[in-house]
C-alpha cells in the first residue's frame, strides 16, 4: 500500500512538473508577442514588386538552407500565427522541406515566393517606431503536383419573382462592427494551397489579357497569376484592411478601404472594369444583392463576375442562411443574388477543386460565372 501510494505521488509530482513547463513556455509567447497584440500596425514598407527582400524558393535550395529558411518562416510568422483569431485558418505547407519549384506550364514560375515585410509595432522611450521584418510566405498556385479540373455544375432552383429572404437570414452571431474584427492584419491563407492554385489557374485560364480587373472583398492576396500586373490593364481593390492592401503587390490600379456591409456602393464610375472577382467573401456580406448591382454598375457590358466559394469561413461572420446550407446550396444561393440584382445573363457554376496525388484531404473550390448583359 505504501509503495503504490509512493508511486502515484511520484506519477502526480511528474504530471504537475510537465503541465508547469507547459504554462511557462506559453508565458514566454505570450510575452514575447505581446507588443504585436497591443499596438497598432504601421505598414512601412511594402514592395510592389520582388525585390532584394523577396527570397524565392526553388529547387537550388539545400536542405540545410531549406530548414534554416523553414526556421525562419515560422520564428517570423510566430506572431501573425498567435495574435489572429484566424490562426485555425492558418495554412502553410505540410512539409516545407518539400517546397521546391516544379516545372509547369506557366513556365518556371517557383511554387512558393517568400516575402519580408517591415512593419512597426509601437515606439520607443524617444518616439522613434519599433520595427521587425514579417517574413511571409505566398502560395503562387504554380508548380504545384496538382491537377485541376472543371466540371460544370448545374443550377436547378427556380427563385420566386421577388427576394424570399427575411432580416434574420442576414443575421450574425457577431453583429459588431467588423472594423475591429479585421483590425489586426491577418497575413494567413483562409483556403489551402490546392484551392488557391485552381483558383490562380481558373484566373489563368478565364480572364482575358489586358483585362481591367475588380478584386473585392480583397487582402494581402488577391490570387491572381504572377503575370497579370504585366499582361492585364489595371488591376484595383475593395477589402477590409488598408493594412493587408498595402502589401498586395499586384494592384497596379491601387486599393480604396471598403466596408461593404457599412455602405456596399463601389468608389468607382460606371463601366470601369471587365472583371469583378470575390473570393470566400461573399458569405459575410449583409446586403450582397446591393453589392452585385454595384458589380454590374462598374462592369462595362460583356464584363463579368467570378465570384470563388470554398466551405470555409469565420461562423461568427457569415450570415446566418450561409450556415445552413451545404456547397451546392450554397451556390443556388449566390446564383439567386445574382438574379435579383438583375442584368446579368444566365449564370454558370463550377467545381474547380483540385485533384491531389494520393487523394489526401483537402479543400473544395468552387465558381459562379455572371455576364453582364450587353443590351443593358
């Protein structure tokens, strides 16, 4: 009896010991992103183009000077990862090690391109802004071991003559104001990298050279080909976060800050672009029917919409409708907004997921392709 009483002493002693090492090392992350969580984010510098600062990753690499690229990686993005509560959108490579530039179609395009970005969290005892270079990683869609097919899926509900929808189908559980919600700068992917890559190749394949392209609802990313800032026309956005926008090296027609569900009209004149895109953005939005009737507003007749959806989101954003639907409703749905924003031709929709060796899991990609009329 004593010996036992001994040994679960011992085993208890052993666990507490275990679970206090465990407290001090989250303390120490704690403290040591602190700064990143209290302050404001100034953006300082953000390239438009790759520059001395750009490290892209190709086969050239070595193991060594992969795993001390890889350190780095996750040592920078420490505190992006642990202050955004997207943080379980987080998407980086399964095995960095394995993050080596493919041959492809699109040339030699590397599958990775790692980006430093200085920002300032705060100032020092004489005012002077505290600064640490972010090291980001972004996902070009291009050499890549995945395939991507497009199978049209066929669009069946018939939607009464005038909307069904009540209040309460735009409700959110987090009705607050979604300025605080995207305040801090969310340097993450909310899909994985086969939904960006058969997104970047639809775009690819989809989008007409010399284009003038609308990304709404936009961010750090817009997922576009590495090529569209020299073989489109403009290229211009609406999203969230300024923030996020200043480091979104491929809008060459530049950014204005919109909240969409604040007021949903577009700062842009009539017929200004032949593509509006929107990506895993269309289910936050409170009064999409307005914002599509901007879309056609700024569309130039012929333009059109691809609005990209996967099952991902933040709950506490997404309207309430959205959640209690599956893909396919999903896009009935936007299907029917399209519908009573009116103007566009009879839409498409496609399932553009990715086919990944091995068939391991990951995330579905879907689009909605909407003309504007051209009698309109």
């Amino acid at each position: 009896m004593k010996a036992d009483t001994v040994k679960r002493s011992s085993v208890a002693i052993r666990s507490f010991s275990i679970l206090l090492s465990h407290i001090l090392a989250l303390t120490s992350i704690t403290y040591m992103i602190r700064p990143w969580r209290v302050a404001a984010y100034t953006i300082l510098k953000a390239n438009h183009r790759p520059s001395c600062n750009t490290k892209i990753v190709t086969s050239s690499n070595t193991n060594d000077s992969m795993a001390i690229n890889r350190a780095k990686f996750l040592s920078a993005s420490a505190a992006t990862f642990f202050t955004s509560t997207s943080s379980v959108f987080v998407v980086m490579a399964n095995n960095p090690e394995e993050c080596q530039a493919k041959p492809s179609l699109a040339g030699n395009n590397p599958r990775y391109i790692e980006r430093e970005l200085e920002m300032a969290y705060g100032t020092d005892g004489n005012g002077n802004p505290r600064t640490r270079g972010v090291l980001v990683r972004r996902l070009t869609g291009d050499s890549t071991p995945y395939s991507f097919p497009v199978s049209p899926i066929r669009l069946v509900k018939e939607w009464p003559e005038t909307p069904p929808f009540r209040p309460e189908d735009f409700s959110r559980s987090d009705s607050n104001d979604d300025g605080w919600f995207y305040k801090v700068p969310r340097l993450v992917y909310h899909i994985d990298e086969p939904a960006v890559a058969s997104l970047t190749q639809y775009y690819r394949n989809n989008i007409a050279p010399k284009s003038d392209i609308l990304d709404i609802c936009s961010s750090w990313v817009s997922h576009y080909p590495l090529e569209f800032p020299e073989t489109m026309g403009k290229i211009c956005a609406t999203g969230m976060s300024s923030l996020e926008l200043q480091f979104n090296d491929q809008l060459t027609g530049g950014y204005e800050q919109r909240d969409l569900n604040v007021d949903p009209k577009l700062p842009y004149p009539d017929s200004s672009f032949d593509v509006v895109t929107c990506v895993v953005s269309i289910d936050y939005l409170i009064e999409p029917i307005q914002v599509l009737k901007e879309v056609h507003r700024v569309l130039r007749p012929g333009g059109k919409v691809i609005v990209s959806q996967s099952n991902r989101c933040f709950p506490s954003k997404a309207i309430a409708m959205w959640l209690q639907m599956n893909d396919r409703q999903h896009l009935e749905l936007i299907n029917g907004y399209f519908q009573y924003a009116g103007g566009f031709e009879p839409r498409n929709a496609f399932d553009i997921t990715a086919t990944v060796p091995g068939n391991e899991p990951h995330d579905p990609m879907f689009v909605i392709e909407a003309v504007k009329s051209k009698s309109v």
